[in-house]
C-alpha cells in the first residue's frame, strides 16, 4: 500500500513540474519595464511553422516580441492562449509580436489546435531544438514565455500560468 502511495505522490509531482497552473518563476524585475541587465536574445534561427514556411526570427528585430513556449497537451497553455489572441489583436498594430514555439509535441497537432483557439500569431515547430531551448532557457516547464523589448533584450521570463493582465501591463510597458 505505501509502495503505491508513493508511487501516486510521484507521479502528481511529475505532473506539477511539467504542467503548472501556477507562476513557478518570473524573472525581471518587478515593475521595471526592462532591467538594466537585461540578457540580448539571441534570434539568429530559422525554424519551419505549422504550413511548412520558414520563419526567421530574426525578423522580429525592432519589435517587442514575445515567445511562447507551449504544448498542445498542457492545460495551462490553454488557459493562456486565447489572452495571447486578445493582446496580438490589441497591440501588434504597435509594433507587437508573438510567436508561438510547440516544443515537447509533434507539429502535425498544431494546426487543428490553432484552428480550434483562433490563433492569429505563428506557430513554429520549436519540438527537438534544444538550441532554441539553451537561447531562452532553461525551460522548467510549460506554458514558458519569454518578452523581449524592441532592442533585443529579455526582459521578462514566466515560467507557469501568468494572466493576460500581468502580460499586458509588460508589454505596455515596452511599446
């Protein structure tokens, strides 16, 4: 009986750690648009999206650009896509962007997902790219989004569930 327990306890952590509803960890500083600090992001990749185009990310140079890593397994992407959605529709006439990296999923899933939640940003295939994961990791866990500012810097990291409002209150702040 104690074996089985433990084993149940086990796997409700494991399944904490890679799916949290909860804010695991924000980085940047509270308040602060962008920290002095900031780490310059590195956007020198290419990957395919959801309709086999290539997508460079660098292009997004200039922009205030948020990446969201993100299965379509993960409950708690779910929860924040569609506030993703809104503030694309809000501010990318502002000079914002997003870009939605399915990582830890097959990209075959993605276009009936994006379909299903209205997703109006790109979809990359981030899946296998631990080059994309070292450039704006680590990645503990899903959803993980990373905002950077118009001159390249990271300036905020969520790691878990974060609110739409707590999102729009940063990216106000950077446009």
């Amino acid at each position: 009986m104690l074996k089985r327990w433990a084993l149940v306890t086990g796997g409700v952590v494991m399944l904490a750690m890679f799916s949290p509803i909860w804010p695991l960890e924000t980085e940047g500083a509270e308040g602060e648009a962008c920290p002095v600090d900031a780490k310059p992001a590195n956007l020198d990749f290419t990957l395919q999206d959801m309709n086999g185009e290539s997508v460079t990310l660098s292009d997004y140079a200039g922009k205030v650009l948020l990446v969201d890593f993100w299965a379509t397994w993960c409950g708690p992407c779910k929860v924040e896509i569609p506030g993703f959605v809104e503030l694309y529709d809000k501010y990318r006439d502002q000079g914002f962007e997003i870009v939605g990296m399915l990582v830890e999923d097959q990209i075959a899933k993605a276009k009936p997902f994006a379909e299903e939640f209205k997703m109006n940003y790109p979809v990359l295939d981030g899946d296998k790219r631990d080059d994309i994961q070292e450039a704006f990791g680590p990645i503990w866990g899903l959803p993980t989004a990373v905002l950077i500012s118009r001159d390249g810097k990271i300036c905020k990291k969520h790691s878990g569930f974060t609110s739409k409002e707590q999102f729009e209150e940063e990216i106000k702040g950077l446009l």
